[in-house]
C-alpha cells in the first residue's frame, strides 16, 4: 500500500464508521434526525482530525513520502536537488530547490508528480495548495455519506421486511 491510501484510508473509514450509527438513528427517528446527522458528521471530522495530528497520521505520510521523493533524486542522479512536502500548512505539493538546467528542471516536475502521494511539484514557492488536514477531513466526510448509504440500505430493508407477519 502507498503512503497516499496509507493515509487516507484510516479518515475514510472513520467517516464510514461515524456514519452507520449516525445514519440509523437519523432513519429511524425523525425528530432527532438532523441532531444525529450533524453530530455523526462532527465526529467524523474530529476521528480525522485525531488520526492526523496526535496519532501522527501525517507524520508517518510525510516521511513516507519524502523517502519517495529522495529514492526518485538518487534514482535519477540528481544528489544536489532538495525536494521535500511544502509546510505551514502541510499540503501534497513537492518544493524542488538546487542547481539544474530548464530540461532537468521540467523533467523533474514531471517525475515528482508521478510519485505516491504527491499532488503537484515546481521549483517556485508560490502557494501550497490544498492543506492535507482539509483534505483527511473531506476524505472523512465522503466516508460519512457512505455510511449514511449503507445505513439508508440497511433501513430500507428492515421497513420492507417488517411487513410481512407470516
């Protein structure tokens, strides 16, 4: 498994996680469904949020990663070029830094991009795109109407299987 489903993987199903017993209630009672939606999608978020930082989720993707990125410097024997995860927030974005000519530099841009877990790589520290800690929470969100999903099945199962009294 690569660093990036390493990563996001643990969010994914805590949101499912957080969406089953969420979306049973919610289904079931009426009066308490828009509590249970919201707290079951909070808890999504806080189970994210709690993989990414004290349980060192993005610690262990960006070791991970920039292994990755060194492996892919040597492999192309490029030892003077610095690559690593742009911080402050931390986000997928590779910044390189380091003597190379126009074609090396392209190319390299190019060999980053391909590498597990990166989104976009150039010399240039202009911006750093989307915070990987936005992202786990989204991930986590996508995992939470999943579960709503299966939830949503699984009631309409019990509805259509409580009417019949054989």
């Amino acid at each position: 498994m690569n660093a990036f489903w390493s990563y996001f993987w643990p969010c994914f199903a805590a949101g499912l996680i957080a969406g089953g017993p969420a979306g049973t209630i919610a289904f079931r009672r009426r009066s308490r469904r828009n509590g249970a939606l919201a707290a079951g999608a909070v808890v999504a978020i806080a189970l994210a949020l709690i993989w990414h930082g004290p349980l060192g989720g993005a610690g262990r993707f960006e070791a991970l990663v920039e292994k990755s990125i060194r492996q892919t410097l040597v492999h192309y024997e490029m030892t003077q070029v610095t690559a690593h995860l742009h911080h402050g927030p931390l986000t997928r974005r590779v910044m390189l830094s380091g003597p190379a000519d126009d074609f090396q530099r392209q190319g390299l841009v190019e060999f980053m991009d391909k590498v597990p877990g990166v989104s976009d790589s150039s010399w240039s520290a202009d911006g750093g795109g989307i915070p990987l800690l936005v992202e786990a929470a989204g991930v986590a969100l996508l995992g939470f109407l999943f579960g709503l999903l299966l939830a949503y099945l699984a009631e309409l199962r019990r509805r259509y299987n409580s009417q019949w009294n054989w």
